[in-house]
C-alpha cells in the first residue's frame, strides 16, 4: 500500500472517524471503500436524472399517434418512393 495525505475539513473528518469507529474499521478501510463506491457510480444516473429521463420518455410515448399499422406502413412506402424519386428538392 501506499501512504498518502490529504487536507479535509473538519466536518469530513468528523464524519470519516463517526463512520470509522461506527462500522468499527480503520478510518483508511472507510476512504478506500468510499472511494470505490463513488468510482464505481461516475458515468451512473443519480435517482433525480433518472426520474426525469423516465418522464421525459413517458411524456413522449403519449405523443405517439394511435394509428393503425397499415396507415404507418403507407406513410413509409411513400416516403421510399420519394427518396427514390429524389425527394422534395428533386424538381428544383
């Protein structure tokens, strides 16, 4: 292992030595496990970014017509016929 040090304020370190002697493990275990865990968490959606993702997505699923899938299936053929066709700036 490797010794380091590091300047925190007293409210951290208050905290570290409450955990520390709460889990009754070395105040170094509690760092190395803390700093696993939020490692492991960068890149994660936190539970309030998730929440709004999951609205955002309910919200846009509801904006979804209802339509039969024939009329869906007719929409695309006619837009491959006008891709084929050159599209709108074809005529130009």
């Amino acid at each position: 292992m490797v010794k380091v040090t590091f300047t925190l304020d007293d409210d951290t370190v208050a905290t570290l030595r409450r955990s520390a002697e709460r889990l009754a493990r070395p105040q170094s275990a509690v760092v190395r496990e803390a700093i696993a865990e939020y490692a492991a968490r960068i890149g994660r959606l936190s539970d309030a970014e998730r929440r709004a993702m999951l609205k955002a997505f309910d919200e846009l699923v509801d904006r979804i017509p209802r339509r039969p899938a024939a009329t869906a299936d007719a929409e695309l053929q006619a837009v491959r016929r006008a891709r084929r066709a050159g599209g709108r700036r074809h005529g130009r």
